[in-house]
C-alpha cells in the first residue's frame, strides 16, 4: 500500500444474495418451485481509487447507487465480493444513527462502551468525557437512558464520541442530516477544523451545498460503478445533468404509460392581483414565469377574454429553477423559464381588466392563471 494513501480499493465488486422465505406448505413449494436456485445483486462493479491522507472526499450518487456499501466495505462492517480494500490509520465511522449504543443504558456509559470500541482506553476516556459531553450539548440528559433520546439527541452523542477519539479516518454516512440547524453548523465546522488539521474524512451527504464547501474532492458513484472523480464543482455539475436526465425519461416513460398526466405551473409577477396601473406610463411590462414536465407544453395570453398579440422574450429564472429542482429536473432551462413581454395601456379603456395565462398541451389545458387589475 502506497504510504500517502488513507484508503486504497482495487479490483472491488460486492453484491448480496437474495434470500427468499423458504416454502414450507406443498402450496408454496408448487407456486415458487422455480426459486431454488440463489439470486445476487451486483451492488458496487470493478471499483478502483485511491484516497490521499488528509483528503475530505464526498462520495455522491442516488439512492440505491451503493455509496454506503462503499462506506461500510472501507470500516469493514461487510467484505467485498472481489478485489481488496485496504486502510492505512486509526479509523471511526458514523453510520447508522446510535450503533454501537445500548438502548437500556445511559448517555454516559455508552460513551465509555463506544469509545472503547473505537481504542480508547478507561483513562483515555476519563481524560476527554467532559468534552465530549459539552459537544454534545446534552446537559443532563447524559445520564438518562438513551432509549429516551430523540434521533437529534442520539446523533449528537454519537458525533460527540467519533471527533474525540482521534482517528486518522473518519467516515460518515447522511448521519448530520439529523439534528437542528444549530448543531449541524457546529458539526460541519469541526470538519472544517478536522480537515485543516489534516485528518482523513470520507462523507456521503445528498446535500451538494455541503459538498462544495466542505471536500476537496468527490466521487460520483453511477448506478453500481466509479463514474467521476475530481473537482466538486465539475463533478457534482456532471451529477446533476444526469439525475436531470434520468428524471426527464423516468417521467416520459410514465406519462406515455398512462402512470402520470403531465402536468405545469405558471405565475405572473406583473401586474399583480387587483393592482392599479397607470396609463399615462404608456408601456408596461408583464412578466412571470412557467414551467412544465411536457416538451409539447405551450403558453398562451389572454386579455378579457380575447388572446393577445404579442412578441414574448424568455428569460433567466434562477429563482423558480431552484424551487422545482425536485420536481421539474430535466424539464427546465433556467434560461427561458420566465416570460415577459411590453403592452401599450393605452390601447386599453380605464377600468378593470382580467389577465390570464395558459400553459397547454394540445388542447388541454395544464395550468393557468388569472388576475384582476385596473387601468387608471
């Protein structure tokens, strides 16, 4: 193993035998006759790399992609199926939220039990209790049984223990996404410190935020397989425009199996509802925004009743692309999707007028939106 390597993983494939309930009625045994022989599930395939000490690396992917079999093959909770892994220092993980605690015992002897487990011996111990009770910010409900915890409470005891112990390697899996705001600060800025003062840290974290800001490195892993490794910002832009795509035909393939209806929203900014406008301004600028999951999906305006015409600009909407990324990924260009457009109030008699925008598809309708206002 090469010195300035942390963590070294070649040739690595890992899958899982499927087990099913063995048939145990002459009616199960006709029905899953063909069930005899063994399935596997290929998890991880052919993974190689290699991570430098004192590297903060972020291992993202979607569910399902195998990062925390990843995670849990380096602690060597589980062993690969092929290839090897080695590890070079004195390694923690935080994995699952509370193990290696027991439910009937306090917060305080689970430290000593959980410390140990990671080396540290009785004096060792007594020597940092104090601090990792006040990072923790349990107060008194150290010494109630932890069974009486909430996931908050358990994630910070279990932090608490895993910074103390003075691991060369630390890995963590999703587990700060529990916890409050406060805290998860307060965690990410020990991490900050760990990774200044040269530890090793792996984390798989969905929050990309997190990892630009936090690692030095990421790897992207792609249904099973290693597919990028480098800069953050490249890497997670490259994840993103997949999981866009991915999404975009996941939901095509639904919508023309009859599974989901296409579907749409849109807004307008201006004017606003039951707003007053001033004619004398002469032009006036309506604008707002729309978007949609149907690539036959077309907007339409319409001034009491009557459809307007108009020439309409699309423009840059970071804004609503960042609020439906969830919903509308692969569907949206953040390039068009508002809408503007100049209309001459002139042209218009004083009083109300009703505004209305429809996205279509075809002829159906798949969102509008009206408003009221006066012309003055």
């Amino acid at each position: 193993m090469d010195k300035t390597n942390a963590i070294e993983v070649r040739n690595m494939s890992k899958q899982f035998k499927v087990e099913y309930d063995k048939a145990n009625t002459l009616k199960t045994k006709l029905i899953f006759w063909n069930r005899k022989k063994p399935e596997f599930h290929q998890v991880l395939n052919n993974i190689n790399l290699n991570i430098k000490k004192g590297e903060t690396v972020a291992l993202i992917g979607v569910n399902g992609s195998g990062k925390s079999t990843l995670l849990k093959l380096m602690t060597k909770i589980i062993y690969p199926t092929k290839g090897t892994i080695e590890t070079d220092g004195k390694l923690t993980s935080l994995l699952e939220l509370g193990a290696g605690f027991h439910p009937d015992f306090t917060g305080r002897e689970n430290i000593y039990f959980n410390a140990s487990i990671f080396g540290l011996t009785r004096k060792e111990i007594d020597a940092r209790i104090d601090d990792i009770i006040e990072f923790s910010e349990l107060g008194e409900f150290i010494d109630n049984p932890i069974r009486t915890y909430s996931s908050g409470m358990y994630m910070r005891l279990a932090f608490s223990v895993a910074i103390n112990v003075d691991a060369e390697i630390l890995l963590i899996d999703e587990i700060l996404a529990v916890g409050d705001q406060h805290f998860q600060e307060k965690c990410y800025n020990k991490l900050r410190e760990l990774r200044d003062s040269n530890k090793t840290i792996v984390i798989v974290t969905h929050s990309l935020e997190v990892v630009k800001d936090l690692c030095t490195r990421v790897i992207w892993i792609y249904k099973g397989e290693l597919r990028l490794d480098g800069d953050p910002t490249y890497v997670v832009d490259e994840y993103l425009e997949q999981v866009a795509q991915d999404h975009k035909q996941e939901r095509q393939k639904n919508i023309e199996s009859g599974k989901q209806k296409s579907k749409a929203v849109v807004y307008i900014d201006s004017p606003r509802d039951i707003s007053k406008v001033d004619a004398t301004d002469k032009q006036h600028l309506f604008k707002g925004w729309q978007i949609s999951d149907s690539d036959d999906a077309t907007i339409h305006f319409y001034l009491d009743g009557n459809p307007m015409d108009i020439k309409v600009d699309r423009t840059y909407r970071k804004d609503v692309y960042d609020a439906y990324f969830d919903h509308y990924v692969g569907f949206m260009d953040v390039n068009t999707i508002g809408w503007q457009f100049q209309y001459d109030l002139t042209t218009l008699e004083k009083g109300k007028h009703k505004f209305k925008v429809e996205c279509k598809e075809k002829e159906c309708i798949l969102a509008s939106k009206e408003i009221e206002f006066e012309n003055v």
